[in-house]
C-alpha cells in the first residue's frame, strides 16, 4: 500500500538522519583547526575564547553532541518554554534597549563565521538559490538527455548515435569545474554575454545551470537509449505497429513511457544532488547558494554551519528518493 510506504520511510527519516549527525559530528570535529578563529586566522581574547568554548561546548564532545542533538530536535525550546527561560531572555533583552533574541524550536545555532548570523538565517537565504539553481539545471538535464537517448534510440549506430554517445561520455567524465571553468571563459570573459562574479538571476543561472545539467543529462541520454532499444525490439511494439500506430506514437507513447521508469527512478537522488550538491559550480561561477557557505564552512571549521547544511542536504535527499518511490508506483501499478 502507498500509506504504508509512506509512513514506513517517514517513521526511517529520525534514524536515519541521526545516523548522518553522528558521523558529520564526528568528522566536523576531527578538521584541523580552532573554529573560532576568523578567516584572518585571528583569534578572540582567551577570556571570551574561554566563555565561548564553554558556551556552545566546543571542548567537549559527547557534551556539544548531546547539547546539540536537543536543539536542533526543539527539545531545549521545549524545556526553555516551560522553564521560562525564554521569555527572560526576552525581558532582559527589552530592559537593555536590545532587540529579543530570537528562538527556534529547531535551531542549528548560531554561525562561528558569520558572527552576527544563525544558521537557520544563512540556509533561509541560500536554500532558495540552491533549489533554484539545480532545479533549472533538471530541467535543462530532462530536455537534453531524453532528446539525445531518442533520437540515438531510433536511429542507432548512425552518426547521430555515436555522436550522442560521444557527447554523453564527455559529459559524464568531465568535471564541473573544468566544464565550468570553459562556459565562464568563452561567454563571459570573451564573448561578455554574461557577468562574472555577479548574481543577477535569470542571466546569472545560465552557465552554471548549463554546467550543472551536463553530467545527470548524459546520464539520462545513455538510460533513455538503451530502455528504449530493449523495448523497440518488444512484442508490444510490434503489436503497435501491426494495428496500424505511426512511428511518433511507438516512440513515444509506448516505447519512451516503458524506458522513462528507469529516468523516474534516476531522477530521486538526481534532483537531490542537483539541489544539494552544487558545491563545485557553486564556487566557480560565486552564486551565493548553500554549497558556497558549506565549503567556506568546512575552511573555517564551522560547526554548527556545516551540520545544518548537511542535515539540511539531507532530509531533501530522503524526501526526494520517496517522491520518486511514489511515483514510481504510480505510473507502474505492477511495482510493490
């Protein structure tokens, strides 16, 4: 029953997302490195240095795991509610002409980059660009990828398959940055049809969309291809033909719709990466999402930074995969 896959990867999720926390956590800790240095590698007074540490736990392990866990689970919003804590904080904020802090029931704390941000604050601000950016680039990977497998499909072993084939062993081998680096080079630096360093959407997703697309569209194109040569060659296929269909409705309302399943299935952990995983094209074409504020994290040893973004990264990647599940099984009532 779909309930029941869904309710059954959901009740996953808490296990599953504690099991990445600790093992983040404990790679987090081990980068060399005092977090509370600045980018200059300047440090604070050891008095506040001290205060700090013993604030957030900093030397302590099993005590910031701990701490840690129960905030960004809301179980110290919880127990700061009921203890009145949190309204204190409020009053003695107002008494001193400041503005109140705010509190979260899930709060990844505050940044020790960004001194004067909190996580929840940088990923509301980046998490949209990212969204953004690896949406476009799916799209863009859709369209390129099944044109290329069908048209290599229907004509194989022709120049246009090989050429396809080519060109999605290009894709897929190259690196972003490389990939990257060329598109910045020839249309920016040359020709001047785009900015550099520079978010002015929608003229600055181009390149990095484009570059970002590259990789999961040659993948596509290659899935594509050979789920529909192995159903081209099907005896449902040659029924279509025998009753009369065109050559457009075998392609594609038979032949594509059976060799989409294996793209839909692709697509889940696809998606996920192509909104979370943009580290690289991130940094090169400086597009302010959350892979840029993640690799300045790891730099800087940001702790509570770098377990945000990945617990954020994540969740999307679990709910991504069980929207691909569900689909799945919708558009194939035949798969349990």
């Amino acid at each position: 029953m779909m309930i029941t896959l869904v309710l059954r990867r959901l009740l996953q999720l808490p296990i599953i997302l504690l099991c990445i926390y600790s093992i983040a956590l404990t790679l987090a800790w081990a980068i060399p490195g005092n977090p509370l240095e600045n980018p200059e590698g300047r440090r604070p007074p050891a008095e506040v240095e001290a205060a700090m540490k013993s604030q957030y736990n900093l030397d302590s392990f099993p005590a910031f795991y701990g701490s840690y866990l129960a905030s960004i689970t809301g179980v110290t919003y919880v127990r700061d509610s009921m203890s009145g804590a949190i309204e204190r904080e409020r009053r003695a904020a107002v008494d001193a002409g400041q503005a109140a802090p705010v509190r979260r029931v899930f709060d990844f704390g505050p940044s020790l980059q960004y001194r004067d941000q909190r996580v929840n604050e940088i990923i509301g601000g980046s998490l949209p660009v990212s969204v953004t950016l690896g949406g476009v680039a799916i799209i863009i990977a859709l369209v390129l990828g099944l044109s290329a497998g069908v048209i290599g499909a229907v004509k194989p072993n022709s120049f246009a398959d090989l050429a396809t084939l080519a060109v999605a062993l290009i894709g897929i081998s190259l690196p972003s940055f490389v990939v990257g680096t060329i598109l910045l080079t020839v249309f920016s630096l040359w020709l001047g049809w785009f900015g550099v360093g520079v978010w002015n959407p929608p003229s600055s997703l181009v390149l990095p969309a484009v570059t970002l697309s590259l990789p999961f569209a040659a993948y596509i194109a290659r899935l594509t291809r050979m789920g529909m040569l192995e159903h081209l060659s099907s005896d449902f296929i040659r029924t279509a033909r025998a009753k009369g269909v065109g050559p457009m409705g075998v392609y594609l309302k038979h032949a594509l719709k059976n060799a989409f399943l294996p793209v839909l299935s692709y697509l889940g952990p696809a998606t996920a990466l192509a909104m979370t995983g943009s580290f690289v094209v991130e940094v090169v074409f400086t597009v302010p999402g959350m892979g840029q504020h993640f690799v300045n994290a790891v730099q800087n040893k940001d702790l509570f930074l770098i377990l945000g973004v990945v617990l954020v990264f994540s969740t999307m990647l679990v709910v991504f995969n069980l929207i691909v599940d569900v689909l799945y099984r919708w558009v194939d009532p035949r798969i349990e």
